[in-house]
C-alpha cells in the first residue's frame, strides 16, 4: 500500500504540535511543570478523548504539565468531579462541558483561582472557563472530495454521535465535499444518540450499506467495522484509523489538540485569563488539523482537485462552510 501523503500529513500535524510546544516549554521549563486534570466523559480510547489525552500525555512526558485523568465520567458526576480536582490544588482542568454546559460554568465561578478549558457548543464564561471546538470539518470536506469522485452508487452514509452543533458541522462538510465533485450524490445520516457505543455505530452502518452507500464517514468510533465487514471503504474522523483498518478506511479527518492545549497553558503560566474561545489553534490553517490519505485509492484527478482545495483552505483564500444545523 502507498502511504507517503498519509506519512507526510501525520508529520505535518507532528511538526505544528511540536512548533507550538517549541515556543512555549522554555518559559515553562523555567518553572515547575503545571498541575493539570482531564475529565473524560467516555473511555480514553474514544477518538476524541483519545487526542486530548495524548496532548497531555506528550506534554506531561516533556516536563511541562503533571497530569491526572478520570475517564468514563457521566453527566451526573462531572461537576462532582470538577470540583475534586479544583480543591486538589489543579491549576488548569480539561475536559468536555458538552452534556454539563450549565453545571460547568458554575462550578468555575466558584473555583476562581482554577482554570477551566472544556470542549464546548457554547461560550466562554468569565476570566477563567474557556472553550474549545473539534473543528475537523476542512478535513471532513477534503475527504467527502474524494468520496464523491469513488462512490459508484452515488451514496454515501455517515454515522454521527448526536445533533450536536460540532457533528452537525463535520458531517454537513463531508456532505458538502461529496456535493462539490459529485451533485448527483446522496448522504444518508444516523446518530447513535451516544459519544461511545461502537456495536451501536456498526450497526447504524450496516444499515445504511443495506440502503445503498457504499463508502461510509465514521465521526464515531464503530462505523469501520461495518464498512469492513462489508468490504467498502470508510472515512475516519479525529484520529488516523489506516493502520487499524489498512484494506478499509483510505482518508481520516485528523484533529491535533496540543495546539490548543499550548495556547491555553500559556495563558495560564502567564497569568492571563483563560476566558476564550481556543478552537481557531485547531484549524487546518492554523495546523492543528488536516486530512491524511493513502494515495492512489481515490482517482488520480479527484486526488489533485482534492490537493488544490486543500491550498486555498491553507492560503485562506476558501473557507469550507460551517453549517450547524442537523443535517437531513
């Protein structure tokens, strides 16, 4: 199999992360290493807590963060567990407001000396809660350029965790990428109504194989499973799933979180409020995302119409549209 654009996009990613953590170890280095906490709403070897908790181990291993972590954390006992790890003198916590937005914000306001950075739907909150979105829809978009251009059907399924608004996004840009190359194509959509339940995943994605789609976009881990069994292709989301998957998934909508994760440790070393939205730092021009794919799968055109758009993403001259509202 021919892996040097998939190589080469796992080494870009590499090099943005290892950028931003270049111009901030040496201030922090100066200085003990930052007491950190990661609440995860689901096992970390969910593909989104997957990344974050990466970042942190990677950042923890360099010396510039001591981290601690929770994991399969429910709604009902995330403030609980926001409000342990504040009172055991954590100076920043990441995690995921997404099914405590309300809770979250007040238990910050009442930990104002701690600092909170969460993956969020919604905004900022005082000096010291700041959000963060998983915005992969350029690679989403990227990737659904050269689904359109394989699929022989002229559908494509996509299973997504629920209607939040960052799903919404990164299946209607996967949906848009398809439409781009392909108006003539189909998306059919599914939500398994969870963050973390791959039989349930596989099970929407079988279903949709049975309605005709013959490439799936997986933004939930469980989706390859059905297009392998299957013997379709499949699109990952957040991390690169080739390797897991080598015969199945060709093109995986990456997202870096130490880019993130960098800017806001360096507002809490420099004593800033952390009260911000942090998702722009993810963004494929800002090279915290990108889309990696093992060429020659797709057709050699829809390869370089997929490489140009890729550009001007980069250049900023396109902006792949962010449409949240539930796709239909």
């Amino acid at each position: 199999m021919t892996t040097d654009v998939l190589l080469s996009r796992r080494a870009l990613l590499a090099s943005a992360a290892a950028l931003g953590a270049t111009a901030f170890l040496p201030n922090a280095r100066a200085s003990a290493p930052i007491k950190v906490a990661g609440i995860h709403g689901s096992p970390v070897e969910n593909a989104w807590n997957s990344v974050l908790h990466k970042a942190l181990q990677d950042a923890a291993s360099e010396g510039v963060i001591e981290y601690v972590f929770s994991e399969g954390v429910s709604g009902t006992d995330y403030a609980r567990a926001m409000r342990e790890y504040a009172e055991q003198g954590n100076k920043l916590i990441i995690g995921e407001a997404y099914a405590v937005e309300t809770e979250a914000r007040e238990v910050a306001a009442d930990y104002p000396e701690t600092t909170f950075v969460l993956g969020s739907s919604g905004k900022e909150s005082g000096d010291n809660f700041g959000v963060f979105g998983t915005w992969n829809h350029d690679g989403a978009y990227l990737a659904g350029m050269l689904a359109g251009k394989m699929t022989k059907s002229n559908i494509v399924g996509s299973v997504g965790a629920m209607p939040i608004p960052e799903v919404n996004m990164l299946i209607n840009a996967f949906g848009e990428g398809v439409k781009a190359v392909n108006p003539d194509a189909k998306l059919l959509v599914a939500f398994i109504g969870t963050f973390f339940d791959p039989p349930k995943a596989r099970e929407a994605g079988l279903a949709q194989i049975d309605a005709g789609a013959d490439i799936l976009f997986g933004e939930r881990i469980g989706t390859a499973d059905a297009a392998k069994e299957r013997g379709i292709k499949s699109v990952g989301s957040l991390i690169d799933y080739t390797p897991r998957y080598p015969q199945t998934v060709f093109a995986n909508a990456l997202w870096g979180f130490r880019p993130i994760l960098d800017a806001a440790l360096a507002d809490v070393a420099a004593g800033k409020p952390v009260g911000k939205d942090y998702t722009a730092f993810g963004l494929l021009k800002e090279g915290g995302s990108d889309i990696a794919y093992v060429k020659g799968v797709a057709p050699a055109d829809a390869e370089a119409a997929m490489e140009a758009k890729r550009a001007e993403i980069k250049a900023g001259t396109f902006e792949v549209p962010r449409n949240m509202d539930e796709p239909k």
